[in-house]
C-alpha cells in the first residue's frame, strides 16, 4: 500500500457570484515511502490549491469536487476539520510554505510557536522545560544560533533564519511526509543551497521520509526529485522519473517549459531561453480540449475539440495523445 | 549607561516628547485668547450696576489675574493722590516699613491691607520731604489744552491755558512726561503781590480771576483749595506739608489704603508667568466665579467626565472589539446584521444620538431624566441616596456615547480580523493542526494592536464629542464647564479647561504609545534596533 495516494482529485473555488472556478481537476498520482515527487509547473497552474486539498485541508471558498486523498489507506475527504487536525496534520502530513516571513505570527515568539503546535496535538502533559528542551533539540539539526532564534520574534530574525525556523516548526512532530510549497523561491541561491541541503539533513536524519517538493523551477527539481509530475492549468500533463522529464519530456508544454528555463546542465549550455506565448486559460469556464492547445506549437485540429486524456507513453504518463 | 535598558530609554524620549507637545499645548492656550478681541474687554462690558471706581478696580483686578499687569503697591491717599518721591517714583509700604514707620500687618487681599502707623511724629518728618501729586491717570494735557474741567472730584475753572501761563513773567514751564513743572522765579512780580516760599520749595497758585489753581515744584499740579489764597498766597505752610497732613490723616482714618497701581506686563513676561503658574499646576483664577479658582472648578467637574467618559471608553473598547472580532470569524448573517448597523452607528455624532435619546427616553416617555448628573434634591457625597440618582442620570448621558464609539471600535475590528484571518500566519497556523481557539487569540491579538493606536488617535475625538454630551444633558462635567465659561467670556476657565482635556489625551496617548511597544514585537523591535 502505498503511503499517500491521491485518486482523480478536483478542487474548486466557490465565486462569490456562484460560478465555479476549477483550480485542480483529475489529478492522481501515488507515492510510496521514502518517494520524493517533485511538482512544478508556472504560476497559477494551482500547486498551492493542490496542496491545500493533499492536506485535506479544503477552506472556503475552496471546496472539494470529486476524488480522494488517502494517507496510509484512510480517506481524507469527508472527515470532520477537527479529525483532520488532530490526527493528520503535522502528524502525518506537514507543510512548509512559501514566504516564511508571513507564515510566522510576527507577535508570537518562535519557541511560543512550536510549543503551540506541541500542546494542540498533545495537550499540555509536558511541562514547559522539557517542550522547550525537545524544540531546542530538534532545532539544534537545523544549523542555527538556537538559543536566540527560538527566542527571537520573526521580525529579529533573516530570511534565511524564518525559513529554516518555519522548516523545523512543521517537522517538529516528525510528520510521514512533508510538502514543501516552494520553500526556496524567495531566498537567494546561497541560502537556497543551504536550506535544501538542511531539508535533505532532516530526510536522512529520518525526521520524514517522503516529500513532495513543489516548484516552478525544473532544473532543480532534477537534483532533488525522483519523480516529478508537471502541472498546466489545474491538470497534470506530464509525469515520470526527474531524468526523463527533464532531458526528454514529451508534452508539448513540458518541452516549453524546459525550453524557457536558463539551465547550466550539461547539453542546455548556450541555449537561449524561449518564452511561452499567450497565457494560462481562465478555468471559470469548462475547458472541453488540450488546455494548452491555443499556446501549443504542436496543436492539431482537433487539439480543441477532443477530451485529452492520460496515457502511458514508455514508462511515463502524458496527457497528450499526439506525444510519443 | 541608559543604553542597556532600551525600554527605559524609549519611555524617556518619549516623554521629552510628549512634554514638549505639552509646552506647545500650554504656548496656544496662552496665545489664543491675546490673538482675538481683548477678553478684559469682552468681560468687562458683561459688568452691570458698577460705578466707576468699582470698574476700575475689577478691571485691574481681572487684568492682573489674567497676568496683563503687574501691580504695585503704593500708598494713595483718600482723594486718589498717591505719594511720590520727587523723581516720581512710587512710594510703597515696604520703604515706610522699612524705616520702621508703620507696620503692614496683614494683607486682606491683593488689594488693600492694614497697616499701622507705629511713629506718628517720625512718618510725618519723613513724609514732609515727599511730594505728593495727584496722578495724572488718563488726562493729558496738550500745549493748548485749558486745564479746565473735572480733575478728580475738582472743579477747576478758568484756568491759564499753558501760553498764559508762559507769558506771565518770572515763571519758567517745563515738561517732563506729559506733566507740566511751573517753576516760579519771581512770583510777586508775576502776580502783583507777596508770595511766600518756605525751604526753598515752590507751591505757586496761578489764577485769573481770583480761582484757585495750584502748581507745585516738581511733577504735576495739585489743587488744593482753602490752602493758599491769591495775593496772600501761602503765607504759613507749604504744600508739601499740607498735602503731607491730608495723607497722614487719611492714614490715621482708614486703615486700608494701600493701592496697587497697574503696570503693564511684557508679553514675554506673561508667558513665563503663565507657563510657570501652570507648571506648578495653577490655572487662574474665574472671571465670572471671581475669586474662585479654576482648579477649585475644574476639580469639581472632573470627577463626573471621568465617570462618564472612562467606563464608556472602557466598556465601549472591550465590546466593540469582541463584536468585530466575531463578525470577522464567524461571518454570515451575524456579521451581515451587525456590519451595517455598526456602520450606520459610527456615523451618527455622539450629540445626536445623545438628542435622539432624550426625545425618546426622557421627553416622550419620561424614563430618565434629561439633564443634570444628579436629582436636585440630593447632596453629592458617598450616601446611597446621591449613588443611586446618579446612577440614575448616568444611564441616558452613557447610552449616547457608548453605542457610537463601541460600533466604531467594532467595524474596526472586524476589518482587521478579517484581514488578519486572511494573513499567512493564519494559514499555516492552521497546516500545523493549532488548535481553533488558539488561532483565534492570535488574530485577536494581532488585530487589536491597531486597535489600540487607533483608540489613542481617537481619544481627542472622543473626549471633544463626548463633552458635546455634556452639554447636551447639562451634565456637571467639564464640557458643561466648558460651555459656562464659553458663554460668558470666562477665558481663564476657558483655557483651563481646554489644557485639561489636552492633558487628558496626551496622557493617554503616551499610556497606549508606552504599551503598544510591550504588545507589539515588531514595534519593540524598532525601538531597541534589534
């Protein structure tokens, strides 16, 4: 059995008018243990509303379609927000977020923090000292100044430092699996280098095992995934091990997407980054076709017309039927 | 050695701060009732039933209260004539006193004391040398004027002009600040008969047909009749000595003719007066509730702003907040229904609730009473029967502030939450599985914080409305103060009142400014630099 597994999952945003806006549809995929899937695709092609619904965590005006999510067998959809917090969150499945800057409450200390998350998920049977000594412990792996981070307000500390903060606050409970949503875009490529490294400390360390590492840069998913699923407009589009998706992809936008990326790997050298033209299409309206068909270089006749499907193309999935 | 305690620091700075707002505060109360029409003026033309000399005494009195004048003490004889030296100086009761010629025994008020004589014979001998003029208060002479007219109770009549004078022979006029000295070279000649001078000084009685006028050496002219006849003139005494007698008997009669004679304050010099009296917390004393002190007032209408103003603030903050904070979180009809109304609420200015109230509760259905802060027929003190009608008085005047300030702390509040509940602190508090409460005291705290420096920014707006309400129920409090002393170009309670409510809100300006930097870590953070 696979340790997380995600069945034609659909996520929608409730508009305030009462139309929908279909953010995430028929994404599936599983990961065992251990696994580290990597997930990319440009802005607004609904990662975070798809980590949202991983974690069961579906907050108006988000709300669930059709599809399930299952953590170790058990079903996430239609269970109560108070069983989901007690026994899925931070347990089981964690999240660093983007921007750590704001994910911390800037009038809440950082031990006060992580002891917050102690006392929700096992009610105050500590004492203080000893919640203090186990937070110390763990944060002692992430490299830091300990002593005066976890008692800095975020606003003491740097980027670098929140984030490293952030990541040791959300494995503080030693979790299955940890999604990180874009844990390094808003730090410079030194502390970058760092933080993946620390996060990679922490999986050999066995604080977690399986990671989902969500990001809009390819390349570096290549170092740190070993598969990775490409996202486009709400759906996945392309899936396979990193080498693959990487060096070879098939779909057409993951070809664009590789393309538009300024790589230093070996064989991309000299390459000029190309742009996608046009734009993501609005998901407010029932899209029948290919998604990406009106920016698809590749697009046939009835590209627009006909209902694309996953297929198995060699040992990767592909959301294209013209692609081999 | 300050710079290990940051937080001390900061206080320290801030109130350097706040202190000199608070000069400022004081520098326009002083300067605003000197910018406009001349309050001594405005007040006095409300003065009714007043003869003339209770006039002048209440408009020095005022003038010197309201720090225009300074006064000095002289010694005025019964008629108005003030001793003198010969250079014109005043002479007071510290110089007689000194020379141990009589005592000052007590000082009744500013205005007049009792004094002693203690050594008769000595205070006349040393009197003697002194000359005594009338003041010359208010009657210029010019080259041409005749001196004719009502000088001081004296009717003088056909009087020499001044070119009369000037062309009689053997008499020299001179000037010196608007008075005129005669000096007398050769009377005899002058006048056509025998005059007598003793010790060299110089009474001369001018005159054309046969009236009486006097010039005496020195500063000014004195008319004194009954002394000195023409032709005869001055045979025995001098008038020195005459008007030295008047003087002495004047004493001797009246116990209390000690004057102060006005003198006017530099502008400079009044604003330190006035900055240093009200530093060492003096406010004036009352035009209208003269001599009452404006302190004595204030710190009768104080205790009732304070009741009203405090819970409602109080009570209003803590309710209003609570309110937003629930229509933030729980949204829906609750907040669809309080949302509105606490916007409509907000909108209406505290007096016109406070009018709407006593239209309905107290003029149409005759609830509450409308005005007043207690029944009249209780005396103020700790008995059950003033706490009980006070209450009663209380519940209008409270109702009208209260639902104004609590809906705009409450649409506040709920603007914040939201904003709060939308933030990405909230969010991954709740990936992490925080407990649903806990989450909550964080957006309630964090949306509080501008809460709080809101409330310190609308206190002015809200002690300025809330004295309207006073007003309004002619409650006992400063506003109504306020508006008594408005009314009736009372400025020293004016200003007295209006530095009062400017204290008020400085200091709980810089109570909320000390405490948002203990709430506040972002705040803290900038202080201490870290």
């Amino acid at each position: 059995m696979a340790l997380f597994e995600v069945k034609n999952l659909s996520l929608h945003y409730l508009t305030r008018f009462g139309s929908k806006v279909h953010a995430v549809s028929d994404v599936s995929f599983e990961l065992e243990e251990g696994e580290i899937l990597g997930i990319a695709g440009e802005s607004g092609c609904g990662k975070t509303t798809l980590v949202s619904g991983l974690m069961g965590l579906c907050i108006p005006p988000l709300y669930p379609s059709q599809g399930d999510v299952f953590v170790e067998g058990d079903p996430l959809m239609n269970r109560t927000p108070q069983d989901i917090r007690e026994n899925i969150l931070s347990r089981k499945v964690s999240m660093i977020p983007q921007g750590a800057f704001n994910a911390l409450n800037p009038t809440r200390r950082i031990k006060d923090l992580a002891m917050d998350v102690i006392v929700s998920h096992e009610g105050k049977k500590a004492k203080k000292k000893e919640m203090y000594e186990r937070i110390f412990k763990r944060f002692e792996l992430l490299g830091m100044d300990t002593a005066r981070v976890l008692n800095s307000y975020p606003v003491q500390l740097t980027a670098g430092e929140r984030q490293r903060s952030v990541i040791g606050i959300s494995t503080l409970l030693n979790p299955k699996m940890v999604i990180a949503d874009e844990p390094t875009s808003a730090l410079d490529v030194t502390t970058q280098k760092q933080v993946i490294g620390m996060i990679f400390d922490l999986l050999e360390k066995k604080v977690f095992s399986t990671m989902i590492f969500i990001t809009h840069e390819l390349p570096l998913l290549r170092h740190v995934a070993d598969r990775i699923c490409v996202m486009y407009a709400g759906e996945i589009v392309e899936m396979g091990t990193s080498e693959q998706l990487v060096f070879d992809p098939r779909h057409p936008y993951t070809k664009a997407l590789m393309s538009a990326m300024l790589s230093a790997e070996e064989g991309a050298r000299g390459k000029k980054p190309e742009a996608i033209e046009g734009a993501p299409p609005f998901l407010g309206n029932e899209i029948i076709g290919c998604r990406f068909a009106p920016r698809c270089k590749y697009a046939k006749e009835d590209c627009k017309t006909k209902k694309m499907e996953i297929r198995i193309v060699g040992d990767r999935q592909v959301r294209c039927d013209y692609a081999e | 050695m300050l710079k290990n305690y940051p937080t001390l620091l900061f206080i320290l700075q801030r109130s350097v701060w706040y202190f000199l707002t608070f000069l400022v505060a004081i520098t326009i109360n002083f300067f605003l009732p000197r910018f406009g029409a001349d309050p001594i003026d405005l007040i006095m033309s409300k003065q009714k039933g007043l003869n003339d000399q209770q006039a002048r005494d209440k408009e020095v009195s005022y003038m010197k209260e309201f720090g225009l004048v300074d006064l000095e003490k002289t010694i005025v004889t019964d008629n108005g004539a003030m001793l003198m030296t010969k250079d014109g100086a005043p002479i007071t009761f510290k110089q007689l006193n000194d020379k141990k010629l009589l005592t000052v025994n007590e000082q009744k008020s500013f205005w007049t004391a009792t004094i002693e004589i203690t050594d008769a014979a000595a205070l006349k001998s040393s009197i003697l040398p002194i000359l005594a003029t009338k003041t010359l208060d208010g009657f210029e002479m010019s080259d041409t004027s005749v001196w004719d007219g009502d000088l001081f109770g004296e009717t003088v009549k056909n009087a020499l002009t001044l070119e009369e004078l000037k062309s009689l022979k053997g008499i020299t006029v001179s000037m010196n600040n608007k008075v005129y000295s005669v000096k007398a070279n050769d009377l005899n000649s002058a006048f056509g008969g025998p005059v007598s001078t003793i010790e060299g000084k110089s009474p001369y009685v001018v005159s054309k047909n046969g009236d009486l006028k006097l010039f005496v050496n020195g500063e000014g002219h004195t008319p004194v009749p009954e002394a000195v006849t023409v032709g005869s003139a001055i045979a025995s005494a001098s008038v020195d000595v005459v008007i030295a007698d008047q003087v002495l008997n004047t004493i001797e009669k009246r116990n209390d003719i000690e004057r102060f004679e006005p003198i006017r304050t530099p502008l400079v010099k009044q604003y330190f007066k006035y900055l240093w009296m009200v530093l060492h917390g003096d406010l004036g004393t009352s035009f209208v509730k003269y001599p009452k002190k404006v302190n004595e007032i204030v710190a009768q209408a104080i205790p009732w702003t304070l009741a009203l103003q405090f819970p409602t603030i109080v009570i209003g903050w803590i309710v209003g907040n609570l309110l937003g904070a629930l229509a933030a979180y729980k949204r829906g009809l609750f907040d669809k229904v309080l949302f509105p109304c606490a916007l409509l609420m907000n909108s209406i200015p505290f007096f016109a609730v406070g009018m709407i109230l006593v239209y309905l509760f107290s003029e149409t259905f005759r609830f509450f009473p409308s005005s007043g802060g207690y029944a009249i027929d209780v005396i103020p003190g700790f008995t059950w029967a003033f706490i009980s009608s006070a209450a009663y008085f209380y519940v209008l005047p409270f109702f009208s502030i209260f639902p104004v300030f609590a809906s705009g702390q409450a649409t506040g509040m709920r603007t914040m939450g939201i904003y709060e509940l939308g933030t990405g602190y909230v969010k991954y508090a709740k990936t992490l599985g925080i407990k649903e409460n806990k989450i909550l005291l964080y957006i309630f705290r964090n949306a509080m914080l501008p809460q709080l420096t809101g409330l310190a920014l609308m206190l002015g707006v809200m002690i300025g409305g809330a004295l309207i309400t006073e007003m309004i129920f002619s409650y006992p409090g400063l506003g109504m103060a306020l508006l008594s002393a408005a009314q009736n170009n009372d400025y020293p309670l004016i200003q007295g009142a209006a530095l009062i409510v400017s204290v008020t809100v400085l200091i709980a300006n810089f109570t909320v400014d000390i405490l948002i930097g203990f709430f506040d870590p972002r705040v803290k953070a900038g202080r201490t630099g870290a």
